[in-house]
C-alpha cells in the first residue's frame, strides 16, 4: 500500500519540531543559525517553528543577544507526566539518602521505558566525591547493559522477558557488555535467584554498578535503584555490605508501596 501523502507531511513536520525541541534542551540559549543546524532544518523553517512555540509560551527570545531558549512551561508539562510516579519518588528517595551518605557513592533510579526497551533515570542522588559516574535526568539507556535495566529484566514475568528479549538488540556499549543472548539469560537467572543485578564495564568503562527492583503491591517491577562505582573505588571487601545495605533499601522502598520484595518466585 502506497504511503499516504498528509501522513508522511505530518509525520515530517513533527520531526521538525521535535529536532528544534531537542536542539534547545541541549543548549542553554541558542542562535538561530546554530540551532538551524542542530536541528537540521533551513533557518526559514527553524525560525517559523520557534516564532509559533513562542507564541505557545514555550521558548522565549532574549532581547539583547536574540538568542532563544527553552521557559518553564516545558518543564511544568514534564512534571505533571511524572505525577503518577510521585509515589514512587516519595518512597525512593529516603531509601536512596541512606545508600548515598552509607556509601557516598552515586545512586539512580530508574523505570522502564516500555516504548523503547530502555532503562530512564528519573531521581539520583550525586556521588560525594569529584571523579564519579554522572547520569543526568532523563537519560535513557539500554536495558541489557545497565544493571538498573537487568534488575528490572530479572523479575518481569517471563513471557514479558521473553517478548522485549526478542526485540532488543544486544549492541556492545563497552569492554564488557553482554552481547550473546544465552550469557545475558543466564544472568538474569542469576539476578532473580539472589535479589540484586550487577554489571562491570558493561555500560562504561572504568564503571561498576549493583541494582535492586522495587516492586508495587501487584508484585510488578515497576523501577529499580542503583549504586554506581569508579572500579578504582570499589571496595571488594565491604561487597557483603554494599549488597545489604541495597537490598534493604530496595525492600523498604517496596515495603512503603504495598509490595513484597522477593527472591526467584514466579
């Protein structure tokens, strides 16, 4: 069947829009010409389509310098998407103060981005030292080479795992990302039988991570938190430790939702 000419229009003009979105948040102001570039648009298209999102109230034009930046209202809308997570963020985040000022290091949360089979941060809690992983909000990585996204794999059902397993495609992110379908199996397995995902080098270089599922009161993963380390400043004899203090934040956090934290059950 042919494409239908309005549809594929549209579907452009949407992309557009889209790459001028995307093109602000990386940039805290942006000229016109640079952000026509960015966007990969002609500056005529570029500047129609941020004269009409000024209009709308989302982009505003400094007088002086005439470049363009992103308002709050953007923002405003992002936060009233979250407002069904604010449970979860409300019983995360004193779980993840005790594992950060427990261990200093870097702790994320993350849920599932059905759409696209990743793993989105969503709240974190920054390292106390200098050198540390950073992952800012909103990032999205992929789920079989984070331990946040193994942890949320481990404990789905397995005709859920089974399903998104199918579709996913196992690219090397670094050193020591799992690319072959039955090694990742077989840690998943190994996930769900003692509670925590792990993963070394596998999303970054130099980057260790442990990950526990938090589940709601229908048993269902529904995010997972994580503590990430410099390999350097892992401490192989406090691993009982680390292992402990993110297991118990990960049943507590479950606890205060109605849910159960478990081992290996179906």
């Amino acid at each position: 069947m042919a494409d239908n000419p309005a549809k594929t229009e549209n579907a452009a003009a949407v992309l557009k829009v889209l790459a001028v979105l995307e093109a602000l948040v990386e940039s805290r102001q942006i000229g016109l010409a640079d952000l026509s570039q960015k966007a990969m648009t002609s500056k005529t298209t570029a500047h129609r389509l941020l004269q009409t999102m000024v209009d709308l109230g989302y982009v505003e034009q400094d007088a002086e310098t005439e470049k363009y930046r992103l308002t709050l209202k953007l923002f405003s809308l992002g936060a009233r998407s979250l407002s069904d997570q604010a449970d979860l963020l409300r019983v995360a985040d004193p779980a993840m103060g005790r594992l950060s000022r427990a261990t200093g290091e870097s702790i994320n949360l993350g849920v599932l981005d059905s759409r696209e089979d990743k793993v989105v941060y969503i709240h974190k809690y920054d390292a106390a030292f200098n050198l540390a992983m950073k992952s800012p909000l909103g990032l999205r990585n992929p789920l079989h080479s984070t331990a946040l996204g193994k942890a949320l794999l481990a404990f789905c059902s397995k005709g859920e795992q089974e399903e998104r397993l199918a579709r996913m495609v196992l690219d090397r992110r670094a050193p020591r990302t799992m690319t072959e379908r039955a090694a990742l199996l077989s840690d998943l397995e190994k996930t769900r039988a003692r509670g925590y995902a792990e993963e070394v080098e596998e999303s970054e270089a130099g980057v260790r991570c442990m990950a526990v599922p938090i589940f709601n009161h229908l048993g269902h993963p529904i995010a997972a938190m994580s503590i990430s380390f410099p390999l350097f400043r892992f401490d192989e004899a406090r691993r009982a430790d680390y292992v402990e203090l993110l297991v118990s934040a990960g049943k507590a956090a479950s606890e205060a939702l109605g849910g159960r934290f478990r081992l290996g059950e179906e």
